[in-house]
C-alpha cells in the first residue's frame, strides 16, 4: 500500500510539473504547445524585418490572425507581416529596404523622400510626403504599414542609379517642377551654377531616361549657351 500510494503522487507531481500557469489560465503540456508555440516561433524572427507570406510556412492563417491580435507581429499589406520593434519612446516602424523589397519580391529599386530634395538648394516646393520607389515591377500609390509610398515603374532596359546621387535629384526635381502648385520661382544662377558642379556625363544619362520634355528642353538650352531662358518660372 505504501509503495502504491508513493507511486500515485510520483505520478501527481510529474502531471503538476507538466502544467504551466500563463495569464491566469493553467495549460497543461498538449494545451501549452498548442497555445504558446506560435508565440514562441514568432520570437525567433528578426525585429524591424518583413516577410511575406510564403516566408511564414510555419504558421497557419489561424496562427497568423492570432500574432496579429497578440500584437507579436503585425500586417503590413496583404500578404506582408512584420515583427514590431520598439524604442523608449514607442513602436518603430519596420525597415524600409526589407518592407519595400518584401513587397517588390526584389532587390533593385531606388526608393528615397522628396524632402532630400531641399537638399539641392534651388528652392523649397510643395512636396507630397510619400516616399518614392523607382522599380522595374510596380507602380502605383500604395500604402505599407501605414506609409504611403509611390511605386514607378520603368522597363528593365532603363539604368537605375545603384544610390541616390545628386545628379537624378536634380533631374526629378526639374521634372516636378512646372507641375508644383506653388507659383515659386527658381533662381537662373542657381541653377545655372547646379548645372555646372555636377557630373555632365552622369547627368546628361538621366536626363536621357528620365528626363521629361521640359528637362531635356532646360538641358539642352544649358548645353548650347551655359544658360537657360526656357522657362517661365525661372529667372
């Protein structure tokens, strides 16, 4: 009887070992592994970092819509999720290069802010705050996790820069120039004197590609007299 009753509790104490208290609820191990292993698995990815869903094998739609809720991860777009990351002052969003390229299912884009064009020192303009991709398989506006972004297409014959330089800044800011409605005037020297610093044979290959008409029409007027006159909106 002794022996029986020692077993009995050996027994007890091995099922109370194996039941785990979280949140109020006591899982058993069966209710544990169904429970917590999403949670677990979701830990394992990286911070900051998006994956679509082919990348999430492991999780089931059901496991998916649960990290979500459990604020573990969170959905981007469709098909796009992201573990969140935190600073001191609150949640980060996710990396831009990962997100963007998650979305793409490609590496070659360009993707920068139309602020980086107060940069050139020509002048402030009205500039809309989505950032923009150049890409060779999207276009469009389209939001992701909560930022917008514009996607511009080009055909792959088209040499996108491997890192934004200022000779296509200058050439994407000439093109949007004449569409601002702002009616801000761009000085003729400065620009002028932009022209004249910058690498001709970089900037007359953008202009090629991606120059609309009233850039090419400004470059070309820059190429024959080292001045320009073409424009309104310039003096």
């Amino acid at each position: 009887m002794v022996a029986q009753a020692t077993k009995k509790t050996e027994v007890e104490v091995r099922c109370a070992y194996h039941s785990l208290f979280y949140n109020g609820i006591i899982y058993n191990s069966d209710m544990y592994s169904k429970h917590m292993q999403p949670r677990f698995k979701a830990r394992r990815l990286r911070l900051g970092q998006a994956y679509r869903r082919s990348q999430l094998r492991k999780f089931s739609a059901h496991e998916l819509q649960v990290l979500v809720k459990q604020n573990e991860l969170r959905k981007a777009a469709s098909g796009i999720y992201y573990r969140p990351r935190y600073s001191r002052y609150g949640e980060l969003p996710p990396e831009e290069t990962a997100l963007i390229k998650a979305f793409l299912q490609s590496s070659t884009f360009l993707a920068f802010s139309p602020i980086l064009f107060n940069g050139l020192g020509l002048g402030g303009t009205q500039l809309s705050k989505a950032i923009r991709v150049y890409n060779y398989k999207r276009s469009g506006k389209i939001k992701l996790a909560g930022r917008l972004y514009d996607f511009r297409r080009y055909p792959r014959s088209t040499p996108l820069p491997e890192a934004l330089n200022q000779e296509f800044l200058l050439v994407e800011f000439l093109n949007g120039y004449m569409s601002t409605a702002e009616e801000i005037v761009l000085p003729r020297r400065h620009l002028e004197a932009k022209l004249k610093n910058l690498n001709q044979e970089l900037l007359s290959k953008y202009i090629q590609y991606f120059g609309n008409s009233h850039t090419q029409k400004i470059y070309a007027q820059f190429k024959q007299s080292a001045t320009i006159t073409v424009s309104p909106r310039i003096e």
